[in-house]
C-alpha cells in the first residue's frame, strides 16, 4: 500500500515515515465512516492516549528532578489532556486528512476539538506500531515541543485552583453561568460567567464551553490574587 500525495505529506509533517502505512490510514479514519473492512481509530486512540502519557512522563521527570508528585501530575495532565493533543493536530493539519463520514463532516468535524485530539492520539498509536516506543517517542517531543518546557511549574486545572481559593477563604464554590451561545452548530462561541459569592466576576468566550469556563476561571483568579 502505498501513501496518497496528501497523506504523504501528512506524514513528513509529523517526522515520521510509515513502513505499514496502512498504520496510518487506519489512524486517520473516523468511525462514521468505518466498515468491517475499514476500522475506525478507536482501539488505536486508546493505544496512543497511554503512548503519549508514558513520554510525558518520562519528559517532566526528566526536565524537574526536583519536583514532586504533586506538582508533576498538574504538568502531565496538561500536556495530555485532549485540548493539547487538538492543538497539536491543528498545527500539523490533521483535520485536512481526517476521514469522515459526510454527516459528520457537513457539521464541521474537520475542526471539532474531540476529532482532532483522539485521532492525534490515534497516530501516535500508529507511530508506535510501525516504528516502535523511540520512534514515537521523537514524534511526541518535537510535535509538542515547546509545550514541555514551557508548562508551568505549578499548572493547575483554574477551576479547580479557583475554588480551591475560594475555600481557603470559607467562601463556597464558584457559580457558573452560560451567558450566550453564538455562530453555528458545528462551530459555536461560549461566552461564560464565573461569580464568587462575595460578588466578582469574569466572563469569557471560547469554542467549547468548559473552555470558556477555565478562561472565565483563571481572568477572575489572576484579579482576586492581585487584590
């Protein structure tokens, strides 16, 4: 089997090149447009996500001798979690090659944040697969590169960080309010309202709505810790 012209290209951008590319493709097709022929990427999504986890590991052990734990696991789940891995793929312009079915599709899958981040996982799986730990290994330190160095020490979920300022000072739990819901179906904008009990606020927009409410989050924890 042999790469098409877009795929090809694909696979240079990640630094990576396909002995199986079967590998690949497989990487690359979407269950709603999956036969028993053509598998879907699911089993290698599940694959990738603990490949990825494994590298980020060894990477923030490696770059902080010193840190603990507690301060490690922060680091590691952002650099995992599924908004990093969407990212990363729309750097690389996974969505250009991903397949799917033409409803998915027609609602803009192409750009939607869960798509793009399982099937990233999904092609570090195939990377793995066809080359081994070291190969896909190298692909996930210069795909997300200076993501590794730059993650904070302390990085934190900012809800969580925020409502754990909160109870320091015996308030209750952050509220939460979805203000407006704009633009299409396949492509909405959040704008999100976060209210400590004492009256401050933060309002935020993004592209998913837990989005919106970590951006809402972390503006009001950078005033209140400036007060």
């Amino acid at each position: 089997m042999k790469l098409s012209a877009d795929l090809a290209a694909f696979a240079a951008r990640i630094g990576h090149e396909f002995r199986r590319p079967e590998l690949l493709v497989r990487a690359l097709t979407h269950a709603s447009i999956s036969t028993a022929t053509r598998p879907d990427n699911q089993r290698l999504e599940f694959l990738g996500d603990r490949v990825l986890g494994l590298v980020m590991a060894e990477a923030l052990l490696a770059a902080d001798r010193a840190a603990s734990e507690g301060q490690l696991a922060p680091r590691f789940n952002t650099l995992v979690r599924k908004e990093a891995c969407a990212n990363v793929a729309r750097e690389v312009g996974l969505g250009d090659v991903l397949k799917l079915g033409r409803s998915e599709m027609m609602s803009g899958g192409r750009r939607k944040e869960a798509l793009l981040g399982d099937a990233m996982e999904a092609v570090i799986a195939a990377v793995y697969l066809d080359g081994g730990f070291e190969a896909a290994k190298a692909v996930i330190l210069r795909l997300w590169g200076d993501r590794i160095g730059a993650v904070e020490a302390d990085a934190r979920d900012a809800k969580t960080a925020l409502q754990e300022w909160a109870q320091a000072r015996g308030l209750p739990p952050p509220a939460y309010t979805e203000l407006k819901r704009e633009g299409p179906d396949h492509q909405p904008i959040f704008t999100v309202e976060v209210r400590l009990e004492t009256g401050e606020t933060e309002a935020a927009k993004a592209g998913a709505k837990r989005q919106a409410e970590q951006a809402a989050a972390k503006a009001l924890l950078a005033r209140m810790d400036g007060t």
